[in-house]
C-alpha cells in the first residue's frame, strides 16, 4: 500500500521529477485532502493523526494514512501496478516461496468512503495473481488485511475453491478472540466469533498467530459481543484496562497503542508472556503465577497448532520474551509502542531453553512436543475439516478435526481458560461418550486424561488433543 518516503520514488517526487509525482496522492491545497478526510478514519490517531503530511520540499500535501514517513502509492496509476508487479516478480526469481502483501484493504481510494476494501482494490490484487500465476504459478500471496470477518476472507477471491487472490491470509479473528477467552477466563465470545468466522476456500489457508510485530485490535463484531452477553463499548474498555494492567485482578504488563480520544477506542502492544502474566510473576518472585503464565502460553499455542491452517511462532514467544522498555530511550522508536515487544534477540536467554528447570526450558520443549504431534496428526491436515462443539461449560472452547478420508481418525480438542480445573461431560458429544470406555489418550502426553465416570477433567488453562486408541 505504501513506500518510505525514502524510498527512491518519494525522493525522485520531492525532487521535482513529475512521472514519480504521480506515484503518489500529492495535492497542492487541501481541498481534496479535506474531502477524503471527511469519511476515512484516522489509524493512528494518537501519533499520526489525519490522512495527509505537508511535505516542505514539494510544498504539496501527500496522502499518508499510517505514518508520515509512509506515502500511499497510487493504483489508479496504471506504472505503479506494473513497478509493483515487477518487483513481485524480482523476488520470485530470487527463490521467494511466498510474498507479503502488506495493507492490502487500503489499494484503492475514493472520495466519499472509507478507502478500505473497496471494490477496485480486489481486482487489483486479482491482476496481480493473474499475472503471476502466468509467470511464477509457484508464488503464494500473503494477504495482511486486518479488517473484518466478513470482510477478510474476500481476500482470498469469490472462486468456491480457487483462490483468485491471496491464497492465505492472516486471522486476526481468531487471535483477537484468544486474547479475549485470556482476560474473561471463559469462552463465550471466542464460541460465537468463531460461529461467524467465514469458511475459508478449499485451496486457501489462514495463518494463525497468537503474537505477530503488530498491535492487537479489538475488531470484534458488536453483534458478537452481545450474544456473548456483554455490552460492546464496556468490554472492550475492560479488555483495555485488562492488558494494561489497570483492572485490579490482572497481572498483564501491556502498553496502549493509537488511542483515540475521541472515541476511547485503543489498541495494545506487548509481547505474549508479558501479557499473560509472566513478566509480573518473574517481578515478583511468584512460582505458582509463573507456572500459570507458562500453562497459559502453551494453551494459546495449542490453539494455533490445532485450530487448522498455518501456525505462525512470533520470535522470543518460545522462551518467554518479556517486554522490552528500552525504546522508550530511542527517539525514533519512543512514539510507538509496537517496540515494546520487537526486541533484538537476548542469546543469553536463548540458551537457556537447554537448562532443564528453567522458564526458557519449560515454554521451549512444550512447544516443541505440540509441533511434533502436530505433524502426526493427520485429522489436523488443512482443509475445512472442524466443528465446533458447543457445550455447557462457558469456560471450555472444543472443536473436533477429522480426517476427510478417513472420517473414524479424529481429535477432539478441549481447550480450559480457566484459573480452575473444569469438566466435561461426554455424553453432551455422543460420538465421543459412546467411545469412553478408557480408550481415549491425549495425544500430547500420551496419557489418559483425568475422568470420573464419564466426565473428563481439564486442569487449569489446560488443552486436550483427544484420539482413539
């Protein structure tokens, strides 16, 4: 969507070069810039308010919807479609497997809308395929497009099985709705997002991230959050305050991104382990709090591993990496808090995850056991093979996968965002309580899981890959 306005395009504009001008939306008055303004929302508000930066040397204004420094291209400009595409095409020839497209919702711009997900941006990265499915068929596209549940999955294109446009996509769904299940320690929106979530194509996939190098947003749908039971304005004030830190009960250690005064809305930096308590627990020297935080890292990345599609690792989420303050110190980097979780790799912690006992070791060779039964499941191939269970215990998230060709090769997982130890009973899951008879293992630790009767036991922020044996 967008250049550095270092970038040789943006200096060859400034210089005065009017081919490269067109580049980019540069206008000499701010009649325009006033008539985009007066439907597009701010995306930082807080540090880069507005759609639009004065640029001195040219003495135009440049349409900049995320960053001053970020100069919007200009795809009504057929050059710019064609400089993009050969530079798609550059990585190719380089041996790139799969590329990026960044913001992609934002392509196209018109007056009178939000200049997002427009019509014309879709056929844009259409042509894009088109042209790269004839020259380097073995090239996938990454769609980056952070909007929406009805909105996202038109990325991957309308074809029922095809995909027309990226054939992956990133499920900030998903990871929303995990962070939510995370502070309400119940998994009723994450049960009703997950209802809503659109089915992906058949040959597309989603990448499922708990972290990534981005904030969290809250893009839940309202009408979700009220079949959950909550108020949409009031929840999301409480997830805020939540992984901040400011409730009374929580033990995140986030840090808010693009407040908007205006509407209370935020977002929210950190990295994982700082938001789900173990920074706090480390602090403070507390055993129990730190074992909680680990048991709820390796919960939310069993969600990741099973849930279906690709799994995303963000870096240092496997050794526990805590926030990093130092780039409040930084001039370039004080006014975002993104930093706060983009830390330069600490070796040292690094090889403690080779140190038996310690918090490094522990976080570290749980993740390794999940992706390795992970690939020798084959119920957990990737197609659009899971059910959502839905059952009494508002604090259990289940789902089933299945294997397509084999329909007696299945898991059942059950996932427990509780503080406390929750039960299922299995005879709400017919297929599954007429199975029960001792012959259920999880497959993670190759055990049996806890029962009474009937009912299985889930310990405390705890996840079962359940199979037959």
């Amino acid at each position: 969507n967008h250049t550095s306005d270092q970038h040789e395009w943006a200096q060859k504009a400034r210089d005065g070069y009017s081919p490269y001008r067109d580049y980019f939306y540069t206008f000499e008055n701010r009649h325009v810039p006033d008539m985009f303004e007066q439907s597009m929302p701010e995306v930082f508000p807080e540090t880069a308010p507005g759609n639009f930066t004065w640029n001195k040397e040219m003495q135009r204004w440049v349409m900049t919807v995320f960053n001053e420094y970020q100069w919007d291209l200009n795809y009504s400009n057929p050059t710019v479609f064609i400089e993009m595409l050969d530079i798609i095409l550059f990585w190719a020839n380089q041996g790139a497997d799969i590329v990026r497209l960044d913001a992609v919702a934002f392509l196209w711009k018109k007056i009178g809308s939000t200049c997002q997900n427009e019509r014309e941006a879709h056929l844009i990265l259409q042509l894009m395929k088109d042209c790269c499915q004839v020259t380097a068929p073995g090239v996938l596209f990454i769609a980056e497009a952070i909007v929406a549940p009805v909105e996202v999955t038109k990325y991957f294109g309308e074809d029922a099985v095809i995909a027309k446009e990226c054939e992956i996509a990133y499920n900030a769904t998903f990871m929303a709705l995990l962070w939510d299940a995370v502070a309400t320690k119940n998994a009723r929106l994450l049960n009703q997002g997950i209802k809503s979530l659109p089915v992906k194509l058949e040959r597309a996939t989603w990448l499922n991230y708990i972290r990534c190098h981005d904030d969290i947003g809250l893009g839940f749908d309202d009408k979700d959050i009220e079949l959950a039971g909550y108020e949409p304005r009031e929840h999301r004030r409480f997830l805020i305050d939540y992984f901040t830190g400011q409730y009374a009960d929580s033990h995140a250690r986030g840090v808010p991104f693009g407040q908007n005064d205006k509407t209370g809305d935020a977002r929210i930096s950190g990295s994982l382990a700082s938001l789900v308590g173990l920074q706090y627990a480390i602090d403070i020297g507390d055993e129990q709090a730190i074992d909680d935080a680990i048991r709820i890292i390796v919960l939310l990345h069993s969600m990741i591993l099973s849930f279906g599609g690709l799994p995303l690792l963000y870096y240092g989420d496997e050794i526990g990496t805590t926030n990093d303050e130092s780039y409040r110190d930084d001039p370039v980097k004080m006014d975002d808090s993104r930093w706060v979780h983009r830390p330069f790799i600490d070796w040292k912690k690094a090889e403690q995850r080779n140190v038996p006992g310690t918090v490094e070791y522990l976080i570290f060779s749980q993740l390794k056991t999940l992706i390795a039964v992970h690939k020798e499941l084959d119920a957990f191939a990737d197609f659009n093979n899971r059910d959502l269970v839905e059952v009494d215990n508002p604090h259990l998230f289940v789902f089933e996968r299945y294997h397509l060709q084999k329909p007696a090769d299945r898991v059942l997982v059950i996932a427990n965002f509780d503080k406390q130890s929750q039960r299922l009973d299995l005879d709400q899951l017919p297929r599954w309580s007429q199975s029960y008879q001792g012959h259920l293992v999880d497959a993670i630790t190759g055990q049996s899981p806890e029962k009474f009767g009937n009912t299985v036991v889930i310990p405390r922020f705890g996840c079962y890959w359940l199979t037959e044996v």
